[in-house]
C-alpha cells in the first residue's frame, strides 16, 4: 500500500516539470500567433463556438437562476426586516461566485472536451507531426488561438451571466410594482464595488486560462491509439474541474481575508 501511494506521488511529481514548461511555452507562442492568418482563423472559429453559441444557454440559466434567488431572498429577508440585504445577495452570488463558476463548467463540457478529443485525434493521425515536419510549431499554431479564445469567451460569458442574472430581477420588479424599478436598480448599483468587480473578471480569466491549458494538454498526451482520445477528454474535464475549484476557494479566501 505504501509502495503504491509513493510511487502515485513520484508520477504526480514527475510531470510537473513538463506541466510547467507546456504552460510557459504557452504563455510565450501566445505574444506571437496573431502574426499568421490561419491562426486567427482558428481564434475567431473558437469564439463563435465557445461564446457566442454559448450566449442563449447562459442567458436562460443566468435568467432562471436570479430570478429565483431574488423571489426567496426577497421572501425571506422581508420576513426578518433585512430588505436591503437583498441587493448585496444578488451580487455576491450572482456576480462573485455563481456567475464564473457556472459559466466555466457550461464551458468545460461544451468546449474542453471538444478541444481535447480534436487535438488527440490530430495526434492519433499523424497531423501533429505533419506540422513539426513543415516547421510549423503545435503550440503556436494550435493552442495559442484556443488558450486566447477560451479565456476570452470565459470573461465575456462571464459578464453576460452577471448582466442577465441582474437583469431578471428587474423584469420581475417591474411586473409586481413599477414604481420600485428605480430604487431596485440603485441599490443594486449602490452594492456593486470595484473589489467584487474585479475579483469576479480575475476569477473569470484565471477559470479560462485553466480550462485551456488542460484540454489542449490532455489532447496532446494522447499517443498512438484511438481508444485513448475518450480518455483524455473525461481527463480534461475532470483536471479543470478540479483545477477551477481549487483557484475558486484561494480565490474567495484572499477576497475575504484582504
């Protein structure tokens, strides 16, 4: 048992080296991938995939979900004379902590899986190496337009779920008593702040950034056999999961302890 348990923890730290230099090639091919046409293609082909087919899924739930959190909070802080109190809620778990956590796990299944089993399949027939022999670099050529694409489309869903999720509230408002909207929109601007903006943007490309670098590391670890592609997009899936969560706890520890 012991032997199993040090020897998992040797692989574990085996890779990271290799974890760190994939990440820092990364960063490094993304100053320069603008520079040639088919990889801009390939970013702008992520985006409409990523956010812009995304923006009606996140419109209904980010809809859905402040709505509902507005009716019972309203309900049950009206019955402890804490009214105010409502506006803060919102916020907070709309635009600080449901928002980018939603929209990074509506992404991880719509596009980490699709980004990993795309690359394992270019691996698996022989395109990656077609590309090393006509000297063009996989990293740049490939993962940069997917790691800018993800990311953006992350902040930017991000964004739209707040806004939409702030939005239903007002809707509902404006049904039951139009007179109100007004006060309504103050307060939720009044509860708003610079730090709970920018926690949220700096979740949001953090949790893309994340998602990115896992897909496209899974597919690439992909070696010969086709068998092997499912496995490296549940393992993309699982690794952002994980990943997300970790950053979204340090994250919100650091929020409130500073």
């Amino acid at each position: 048992m012991v032997q199993k348990v040090g020897r998992l923890v040797i692989q574990c730290f085996d890779s990271v080296p290799y974890v760190l230099g994939y990440v820092g090639k990364t960063f490094r091919a993304s100053f320069d991938f603008l520079s040639t046409k088919s990889s801009r293609k390939i970013l702008i082909m992520q985006l409409l995939f990523t956010f812009i087919e995304a923006l009606p899924l996140i419109a209904v739930i980010s809809t859905a979900i402040g709505t509902a959190i507005y009716i019972m909070g309203d309900k049950f802080l009206s019955s402890i004379g804490q009214n105010d109190l409502i506006y803060r809620l919102l916020i907070i778990v709309i635009s600080l902590e449901l928002g980018p956590l939603l929209v990074a796990f509506i992404v991880i299944a719509r596009s980490a899986t699709a980004i990993a089993t795309e690359i394992g399949g270019m691996v698996t027939s022989h395109q990656i190496e077609s590309y090393i022999s006509c000297g063009v670099d996989p990293i740049s050529h490939l993962v940069s337009p997917r790691f800018f694409g993800v990311t953006l489309s992350v902040f930017f869903l991000n964004l739209y779920f707040s806004f939409c999720g702030l939005l239903g509230p007002v809707v509902i408002q404006f049904i039951i008593n139009p007179v109100t909207v007004g006060a309504f929109l103050n307060g939720v601007l009044t509860s708003l702040s610079v730090r709970i903006i920018f926690t949220s943007i700096l979740k949001s490309v953090l949790f893309g950034m994340i998602i990115s670098i896992t897909a496209t590391y899974y597919g690439f670890a992909v070696e010969r056999s086709s068998t092997e592609i499912p496995v490296a997009g549940i393992s993309a899936v699982g690794k952002s999961v994980l990943g997300i969560i970790l950053v979204d706890v340090l994250v919100i520890v650091l929020f409130y302890v500073f």
